[in-house]
C-alpha cells in the first residue's frame, strides 16, 4: 500500500482505476488500483512491471494464481474445504479478503477499490473455484473509520450456509449470523494438534461453535466443557454437536469466561487440556497496556484450573501484540500462577494460507504457544 502523501496523481481519477506506478525519476516500480477514500491511494498488485491490460484482467490473474497455491498445499479441491483463499497484502491484493467453505465464497472488502470491483470479485471467485455462491460481508471496523458505509449481502447464489470438513470433524458455516467471514480458517492447525494432544476432560475457552472442542472428542477425550457467550454460537455449536455425533460427551455453559473462570477456581475444578482462544484484546495501539494486562490475567487464571501434566494452548489474535512480547506474557502469566511448564516447541503463527509478506507484518496476528503443566 502506498499512502496519498507519497503520491502524484492525476485530477479526477476514478476509484478502482488500474494505474501504472513510477517514481520521481520515472522508473517503474509496479500497477496498482487508485483509492480515492481513506490515507491510502495505491492498492499495488504487481511489483516491478506490470502485466495487466485492465482491473478485470489483474482480478482474474491474482485469484487464479491464490487458487493454484491453495491447491499445492492441498486445501483446495476437496468439496468440503475451508480454507483462505486470499490474503489481502499476502496475494497481492490489498484490502481483500476471501475465504472458501466448500460451495460458499465470503468476501470481505476494507477499501472503496474492491467494492467498485466487487462483481469481478464475485464472478472470478465462482469461476475459478467452482463455488455456486458469493457473500460479501464488509462490515469491519477499518471502513467505518475512513468513511466507508458497510456492505453485505449474496452477489451470487441463493444460501449462506454450508458444511466444512477438518480432519475428521465437520462444521457448520454460516456467514449470515457467524463471526468474521463466518469460521476462524487460521486456528485449523491448532485445531488439529490440540484434537491430536488433549485427553480426559477437555476446556474450551471463547469456543465460538467449538472447533478446539469438537477435535478433541473425535480424538478420544472423555468429555469436554464449552463456555461461550454469544447465543448465536452456541446456537451453532449444539448443532455441530450433533453433526459430529459427540453432544452426549459435551456440556455447554453460556457465560462470560471471566466469571467461569472465577467459579472453577472457587470450586477447586480442574481439566487434562485447556484451548484459550479470545478476541483480540488490543485492538489499536492505544489499548496496549490494557490488553497485555487482559491476556496475562487470563492465561494465568486458565493455567490455575490445569491439572499435573495438562495441554494449555493459548492464543492471541492481536496484531499490535508481537511475538516477543506475547512470549513475555505467556511467561509473566506462568509465573503468576505459580505453575511451571514446558513450552511444545515455540511461538505458531500464521497457517499456510494466510501468507505474510515482509511488508505486511500487520497480517501476521495470530501468536499460539502449547505447553504442558508439569
């Protein structure tokens, strides 16, 4: 992204314009799509040249070659795949997200470029990876800050709910009344191993509609604790209960987990794995300090409930929250707990198809450590 302080352009240049990009001396340093909302001007979809004869063209390409790694790393091509199929900055499109379950594309547009080509999208996206439908739901924060009304509704198709496969579990997806695009893509690994690791009694914390959970049952824990606030979640999750046939081995308690927490302490409760997975804490810059002091009190009060030898994953979805920092937490929280523990390995970041590029640094969000209590 190029910011309009840093450029030169034309009068009356129209949003979504495909522009060639050169520097002060006149040497070319790539295309992009010309924003005319917000600090940002150039949306650069090619480096160094520029290849594309029209917006449409550049679309097309940069959703086909997304599609093509997605493929390679094998995600795509199973019809009940979920899996991220563009990361904005990370393929080259900036401001744009996409996510595919099975026969189901959302989209999630943050500048006035992608929703003036937004029926590109749409079309390229069911072209290319054979999905019948195409949501757009653009209802984040990021545009009401610079001025941008929000966007939603179906471009193409007629449902907004669909079945994924990870692993052995199945899950209910629904980008009507779901969180985010309508699914978390970027814990799936962790899913997995957490599946893979955790026995006995299983604490899913913030479990939405119980991805850590679910992966734990069909691996062979005994039983699992679900806490979840959000009634349209948990709605979700007895349904994915029932889809994986594991509801007889699951108890759901809908409440806050600051006073769930507080109860279990109180009533000496302790579980064999434990998935602490919260929203984002720090949110901007300015919430630093508070969410730190969020996230230790968390961890620390998750690992009191551990029992000897427990699987503890704890995650941060922060941006403003780096690795090394979020490593200090962790240790900070331990220490306050007056547990000892042994780190698996270190810090896990971003799954495969969420590519971070060096320029982007603001995409890689997601920091997940396991340990075990000793």
């Amino acid at each position: 992204m190029v910011y309009r302080k840093w450029v030169d352009a034309p009068r009356g240049l129209p949003p979504g314009s495909l522009v060639v990009i050169e520097d002060r001396r006149g040497e070319l340093l790539g295309c992009g799509l010309y924003d005319t909302v917000g600090p940002v001007a150039l949306r650069l979809l090619e480096l160094g040249s520029c290849s594309f004869s029209s917006a449409e063209e550049a679309v097309y390409a940069l959703i086909e070659a997304a599609y093509k790694v997605r493929q390679r790393i094998g995600y795509a091509g199973d019809p009940e795949a979920g899996y991220r199929l563009v990361h904005s900055d990370g393929d080259m499109m900036p401001g744009l997200i996409v996510d595919v379950y099975a026969d189901l594309a959302v989209y999630q547009s943050s500048s006035i470029v992608w929703d003036v080509h937004g029926e590109t999208v749409a079309r390229a996206l069911a072209e290319i990876t054979g999905v019948r439908h195409v949501y757009e739901k653009s209802l984040q924060r990021t545009r009401r800050d610079i001025g941008l009304p929000p966007r939603e509704g179906l471009r193409i198709g007629n449902k907004t709910r669909t079945i994924i496969r990870e692993g052995e579990a199945r899950f209910i997806v629904d980008a009507r009344i779901g969180q985010k695009t309508g699914f978390f893509l970027d814990q799936r690994l962790n899913r997995l191993d957490f599946g893979r690791l955790a026995e006995g009694t299983v604490l899913d914390l913030f479990s939405y509609t119980g991805g850590f959970g679910i992966q734990a049952l069909l691996n062979g824990a005994e039983r699992a604790v679900f806490v979840e606030e959000d009634e349209k979640a948990v709605k979700l999750l007895r349904s994915n209960l029932e889809l994986n046939r594991v509801a007889d081995r699951a108890e759901i308690v809908q409440s806050n987990v600051w006073s769930f927490l507080a109860s279990a302490t109180n009533k000496g409760e302790s579980y064999n794995a434990i998935s602490v997975d919260p929203p984002a804490f720090i949110p901007h810059p300015g919430a630093y300090r508070k969410g730190v002091q969020a996230y230790t009190r968390l961890y620390a009060l998750s690992a009191r409930i551990g029992s000897n030898d427990s699987l503890l994953a704890l995650s941060s979805c922060s941006t403003h929250l780096n690795r090394e920092d979020f490593m200090r937490v962790v240790a900070r929280a331990l220490a306050w707990s007056g547990r000892s523990y042994r780190p698996l390995g270190s810090v896990r970041g971003m799954p495969p198809d969420h590519p971070v590029r060096p320029s982007s640094p603001h995409l890689e969000y997601l920091k997940s450590i396991f340990i075990v209590l000793d």
